[in-house]
C-alpha cells in the first residue's frame, strides 16, 4: 500500500520541478534578451518604455521592472517571453516604484527612480 503513495509523491515532485526549470529558462531568455544591446537602442526618451519582469531575476532590473527599447517591448520574440514570465509562479513580492525610463547620452535605455 506504501507504493503507490511514493509513486503520487515521486510524480508530484517531477511536475513540481519542471515547471521551476521551466520558469528559470523564461528568466534566463528574458535577462539575455534585456542584455542585448540591440533591444536598449535609442535616441530621444520616448524611444524607451519600463516592463514588468515579474519575479524573474534579471541583472538590470529594479523592483521587477526594466527598461527596454520600445521597439524591442513591442517585439514578438519579447512577447513570448513574458508569456512565459507570466505564466511563472509569481508568488513574490514586488515593490510599487515608478521607473521613468530614459535614453541616457550614450544610446540606450535606463531606468531612473
């Protein structure tokens, strides 16, 4: 009788961790993707926009947001990464800051607070 007990329990932790792997992997596609300095190319402030990172621990990011370059937000390759950060477990707490994004001398967006 014990065994099919540890079998449920052996299944439910296998589904259990492939969905961290999976939310790991949205982190990481996300981080590479802010990373790259082709999506924070910009000229004048309005070129730039904040978006939700959620929980995902990206290098750049304050409070579970980071700015991006607008053209690269509104990017199809973007929007299914935050599909996949959203279907995360976003069972962390993020602060209530207000990022003003901005194109600094050199280029590319940042976020100030």
């Amino acid at each position: 009788m014990k065994l099919p007990w540890t079998l449920l329990l052996a299944g439910l932790l296998a589904l259990s961790g492939l969905g961290c792997g999976s939310c790991k992997e949205s982190a990481e596609e996300a981080d590479a993707f802010v990373r790259d300095p082709d999506n924070q190319k910009c000229a004048v402030n309005d070129d730039c926009v904040v978006i939700e990172a959620n929980c995902a621990p990206l290098d750049t990011a304050y409070c579970g947001q980071v700015a991006l370059s607008r053209d690269a937000a509104a990017t199809d390759e973007w929007q299914s990464i935050q599909d996949g950060l959203d279907a995360c477990d976003a069972n962390c707490e993020v602060c209530l800051a207000l990022l003003l994004p901005q194109c600094s001398s050199d280029g590319f967006c940042r976020q100030s607070n």
